[in-house]
C-alpha cells in the first residue's frame, strides 16, 4: 500500500488473486521463493506521456497517456486502450494485473499490460477524435511493435480509434506492421469475430457453467449491463440461445423490457447514431421502462452479465440478486463485481464466472487475429468463431478442475487465479530472476 499510493483498484485486483495463491504456496512452496510473488506484482515497465491536441475551436488540450508493460513472461504486452476521464495510473494498473492471468488462461503466447487516456471521447467530432489519437499515438508508438507489445480497444475505444491509431503507427514506422494492433477492421488485416468476441465469450462460458447444474439459457430471463461493444454481443449470443435479454444499460440509466431487448434497435442507436439507452427506451414506447440513474441489479433475473466497468455490483446489489434467485453471473467487464458482492456470490452458491476468466474471449480472438497477421491468412467467421468456442470451453474446464484439486469444487474465483498464477510462475521460473 505504501509503494503504491492512491491505487485503490490495483490493491483491489492484487488482494484478490493473493488471497487465493494461499493454497498454491501450501501445496508448492517453491511458488513463495525468488520472490516470485513480489516480481509479479511490480510492472515490468510503466509509461506515462503528454498527449497536446487541438480541438475543432483551435483550442489546445492536454491529457495524461499510460502504457504498463506489466509482464512479458508468457509473449508480448497484450490488453487494450481505455479513453475515460476516471482513467489515472492505478486503473491501468489493475486491468494491466488482470490481464496477466487472463491471458495466461487462454493458453495463448501472450504477456499482460493495458494503456489508456483521461480523454473523454464523449461529444467529440470525428476529427477530433482522430487528432488525438494520432497525438496518443505518436508518443505510444515507440514503444510497440508485434513481438513487444500489442495493443487492441477498450472502454471508448473501438475499430474506429484503432483504426486512427494504426494509421498513424504505419506512417511513422513506414511499415504495414499489422500485428502491432488488434481490433482492426476486416479489410485492413482485422479477425472476424474479435467485434462480438467478449460478449460471444462470455456467454459461452455461463452457457457451460449452467451445464455443470444441468441447464442452459433457453427461457432464461438475463440482464446485461452496459450497451458498449462487450454488452451489445452479449446480448446477441444470449438471444441465440434461446435466452431472454430483460434489461441493459448506459451510466445515466437502465431500460427494462415487457418481453425482451429490440437487438437491431439497439445497435442502430448505439453503433450508428452513438446515442443513449435514453433514445433507444423513447423509440421503444410502452414496450419498454427506462429508469434513469437506480441499479439495474433490481431487476429480477436468472442470469446477471455485469458488462460495463469496474465495482458496477456492490454487496447490496448481489444480495438483491440473490434474494431474487439468481442462478449464475458471468462478468463481462473486468473486476465489475465488489469484493463483497464476490463473496456472497461464491458463499450464496451462485455459479459466478470471474472476468478474468469469463471474459477472456477477447483477448483469445485477438491472439487469433495475430496468428492471421503472420501468416498473412484470414479465417472464414465459422471457423474462428468454433475457435473462441473450444477456447472458451477450455478456460471453464481449466477453471473448474484446479478450483476442484484446490479442495473448493465450483470455485472459479480460485480457479482462475491458481491456473493463470501457475502458467506465468513456471515461465518466470524459467527465466530466472529478471
Ligand atoms: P464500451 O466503451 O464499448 O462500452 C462501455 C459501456 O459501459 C457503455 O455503455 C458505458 O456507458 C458503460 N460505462 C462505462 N463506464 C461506466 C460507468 N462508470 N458507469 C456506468 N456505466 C459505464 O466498452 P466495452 O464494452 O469494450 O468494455 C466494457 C467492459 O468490458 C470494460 O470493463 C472492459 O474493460 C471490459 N472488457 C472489454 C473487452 C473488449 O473486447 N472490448 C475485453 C475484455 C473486457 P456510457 O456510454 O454512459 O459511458
């Protein structure tokens, strides 16, 4: 706490993952020496940089960037951007930790970092979200590349801002690098499937734990929260399954639907006309309820997928959901449930996919997006998305059997942070103390 003041997030999402490495240093006590631990914890590299722009009146902003290059143990830095005015060192820092074992779950050839902005893209004209990120990535690009570190989207930022990014990164470099970012558009080196990735991921590992007690989507009531790009596939794959989407949200409110969300309706507001979960429940009408501010955790649901940002379900909204009859929470979002809420999920006997696990699915699909960049390849939508189904399906089972072997069956909290430790420590391990 004293080395890293003001993080409240990072000690957050390092407190967690410690309290479950208990079992493993009683079981490996190898895992507690070289102060293994310790190194894991420290970023291997952090970056923070001026960003000057100018916006549409000529005046002249400057925002903070940040780059942590948090662990390479396992391949390069991979984790996305976050454009948010909330964004300071120490959130970088805790979805740079998460990202570790995230990514370590894939399987795939990928370290953990996360980059980011306090720009607001909110309001903002094309061309100024454009001049910004060439201004981000101006001074980011010197420290990318596609065996260093590959960034892809996150909170505000999209294909569009990728897609500024990459350009800017290619004119600098004078060379067509496409596997320094992912999340790129279809026809300039993008993956089909990385769009609907995360939210298609994280339905598919609810779909799995809901098997585990002998049930599926189909006739479910679920909400979601968000209406960003991880809420929106969500939502479609849930719908495909025979599943019943009730609500979403955006952070000025909720919409709760008499039968379920108009998929098509929302996408169009939200893809094309970048409005509000305000605009969508107008054009609804009676078929719908908007709620502003108030929780959409109120709403009775089977199924619960927090999909829009940190420490958005408290212990006071679990306990409602509890009281309700929840079945499963699957986490869309990283670290979007309290500590409190976790723990009366996994006490309450609710099957409760932790993000680092249930919402792998992204970075997966961008790893699959890097394996096409070097192999100058593009894969049919079916054959990737088969792909992000065996991985998904992996990472449960992988999550499941080590929270089993650990003595605490149907823990995926501990299974997670025990089988993504396991991988980065044996590498670090390897590699001797660097
Ligand atoms: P988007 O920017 O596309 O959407 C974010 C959504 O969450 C918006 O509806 C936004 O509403 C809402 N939101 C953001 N901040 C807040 C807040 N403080 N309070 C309430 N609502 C808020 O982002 P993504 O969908 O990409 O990301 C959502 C979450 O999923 C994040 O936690 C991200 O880290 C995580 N994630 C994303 C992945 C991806 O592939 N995109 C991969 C893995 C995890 P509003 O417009 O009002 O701000």
């Amino acid at each position: 706490l004293r080395r890293n003041p003001g993080e409240g997030e990072f000690h957050q999402a390092v407190r967690e993952v410690l309290d479950s490495l208990g079992r493993v240093v009683a079981k490996h006590p190898h895992y507690a020496q070289g102060a293994l631990i310790e190194r894991i914890c420290e970023p291997e590299r952090q970056i923070i940089f001026r960003v000057p722009w100018v916006d549409d009146k000529g005046q002249v902003h400057i925002n903070r960037g940040f780059r942590v290059q948090f662990n390479s143990a396992l391949g390069p830095y991979k984790g996305g951007i976050r454009f948010h005015p909330s964004v300071m060192l120490g959130t970088i820092k805790f979805l740079g930790f998460e990202q570790i074992f995230k990514n370590a779950l894939t399987g795939m050839p990928i370290g953990g970092g996360k980059g980011g902005s306090d720009f607001d893209p909110k309001g903002r004209s094309d061309n100024e979200i454009m001049r910004f990120c060439q201004s981000f990535m101006t001074e980011l690009g010197r420290h990318l590349g596609e065996y260093t570190d590959v960034p892809a989207g996150d909170i505000g930022v999209g294909q569009r801002e990728i897609g500024y990014m990459f350009g800017q990164y290619k004119r600098m470099t004078n060379r067509y690098e496409s596997g320094v970012l992912t999340g790129k558009g279809l026809i300039w080196g993008g993956s089909r499937v990385r769009t609907e990735a995360t939210g298609y991921g994280c339905t598919y590992f609810v779909q799995r734990m809901l098997q585990t007690r002998g049930q599926d989507f189909d006739g479910r009531t679920v909400s979601v929260s968000g209406a960003g790009n991880v809420a929106v596939y969500t939502i479609e794959k849930v719908a495909s399954l025979g599943g019943r989407v009730i609500a979403c949200s955006d952070s000025d409110g909720y919409v709760v639907e008499k039968d379920r969300i108009d998929l098509a309706l929302l996408k169009e507001i939200k893809e094309v006309r970048r409005g509000r979960i305000a605009d969508y429940a107008a054009a609804r009408g009676s078929e719908a309820t908007y709620v502003q501010g108030g929780s959409i955790w109120d709403v009775p649901v089977d199924v619960a997928m927090p999909s829009a940002t940190q420490n958005e379900l408290n212990g006071q909204n679990a306990a409602t959901l509890i009281r309700n009859g929840v079945l499963a929470v699957g986490e869309g979002a990283n670290m979007p449930s309290t500590p409190e809420a976790i723990r009366a999920f996994v006490e309450g006997k609710v099957l409760f996919g932790p993000g680092k696990a249930a919402n792998a699915g992204g970075v997966a699909t961008s790893a699959l997006e890097m394996q096409q960049n070097a192999s100058r390849d593009s894969w049919t939508f079916e054959a990737t998305e088969a792909r992000l189904a065996k991985i998904m399906h992996n990472i449960h089972d992988t999550c499941a059997n080590t929270a089993k072997e650990y003595g605490d069956e149907g823990n995926y909290v501990l299974g997670a942070n025990v089988a993504g430790f396991t991988r980065v420590a044996e590498a670090m391990r390897a590699f001797g103390v660097i």
